[in-house]
C-alpha cells in the first residue's frame, strides 16, 4: 500500500501527550478510550489531543465498534520513534539519506572530518527526537539550499561491522527522494563539500560508502514502485 505523507506545512511537532498516545495505541490493533487515556489525565485534555491526532489523519475512529486505530501513516511512523527492537542490544539509531537528482545526476557530498574522512555518498542527517521524519527531511534539503518534493521509497535496515568484523551498530537509513528541486545546491553542507556527478560515476569512487551501490541500484530501475521498499543489508566501516 502507498502511503501519501503531506507537505511539512501540514505536520507540526507532536505533544508528548500525542506520542504517548500512538505509542499506547502501537501495541494495541484496536483500543478503546479508556485503553489509552491515562487514569490520572482530565477527560477534556486528553480529548483534545487525540481530536488532534484524528485531524491529523494518524488516528482513525471507528464509531461503529467504538474502537480508535492508528492509520497506515502512523504505523510508518511509530516504527522508527517507539521502542524498536535493536538486533543483539547493540546501539540503534536511524537517520536520513537524500538521493536528489538532476539533469541526470545526483548530488554528493566529499566529507572533510573524521570519521569517514574523504568518502563521497549521498547527503546524511540525523532524525529529530518528536519531529517526524518528513520534517527532519525537508529541513535537510532547505540545509543545502534546495527546495522540492519529497518521497520516502526506501528504507536500508543496516547492521554496521567494523574492521574487525564485529557488529557494532544497528541503523535504519530512511532514504528520501526529490527530482528536479529548486534553488541553487550550497558549496557545502556540515559534512563537507557539495558537487553533482552522474550515479554510475558514483559507484566508481574508491573511497564510497557501502550503501552507495545499494541506492543507486534503487532508484536506476525504471518499473512503477509503489509503497515503501524496506531491504535489510550488513555493512562494513573502515573503523
């Protein structure tokens, strides 16, 4: 199923109340009122607050059973804000890539400081705690001094080892895209120097990171897609 995420005018931080809602409603397919609102809340606070969440399409109420659940978009985004499981206790974090393309090429990023230093791969920025993922995306793009379109087709479930071939860290990669953007591309972003080169040109630097090949693989097939892709791969840091 394809999930429409709307523009980043029509999704404001949530309240703390409003999390802890849909995370109460995460692990319950259908709740009732009484379910998820806390005993010691006042009925007209928490009313609001889930009016809010019905507004804005992350909960639906079902008048017929009396019954609240949470809406596909919801779903996709409590994934990544509600006690993901990480594989074998190690660190997990998630964070996103921007595959942006224009007249036929993708903008990269040569990174100038430890770690990774000199690697080239697409532009990297850490989610922000309460903010959905759509807005911690755009506010990336504005970063590098675009503007456009956004879609989430892919997701990288990453296992990360180290030179030693022990597993370090567990990630989620949730890779947006944007063709065509507006604006004029900064000379730098926060991890180093900005330029445009051709994808294949991508898979051909030495020092490029691992995930390259994968999203670059991605977004060369030209068969309709639809939904959200999730493919889990191991990963391997010079460190």
């Amino acid at each position: 199923m394809k999930i429409a995420i709307p523009s980043n005018e029509a999704l404001p931080r949530l309240h703390e109340i409003q999390w802890q809602i849909l995370k109460r409603m995460s692990f319950r397919p259908e709740s009732r009122f009484n379910e998820i609102k806390p005993k010691v809340m006042d009925p007209k606070r928490f009313t609001y607050h889930l009016n809010r969440l019905k507004n804005l399409d992350l909960v639906r109420h079902d008048f017929r059973r009396g019954v609240y659940l949470l809406t596909d978009k919801a779903k996709l985004l409590t994934a990544y804000f509600t006690d993901i499981p990480s594989w074998g206790n190690l660190p997990l974090n998630s964070g996103i890539l921007l595959y942006i393309e224009k007249s036929n090429k993708v903008l990269v990023v040569k990174r100038d400081h430890q770690p990774f230093l000199g690697y080239v791969g697409l532009p990297y920025f850490l989610t922000q705690n309460n903010e959905f993922v759509y807005q911690s995306a755009m506010e990336g793009l504005r970063a590098l001094g675009l503007t456009g379109k956004l879609s989430l087709p892919l997701i990288i479930e990453v296992l990360f080892k180290n030179n030693r071939g022990e597993f370090i860290r567990h990630a989620f990669m949730l890779t947006y895209y944007c063709r065509n953007p507006k604006g004029e591309v900064s000379k730098r972003s926060y991890e180093g120097e900005l330029s445009w080169i051709e994808p294949s040109a991508l898979l051909k630097i030495k020092l490029g990171y691992d995930n390259s090949k994968d999203v670059v693989d991605f977004f060369s097939k030209k068969q309709a897609r639809s939904g959200v892709t999730i493919i889990s791969k191991v990963y391997h840091t010079p460190m």
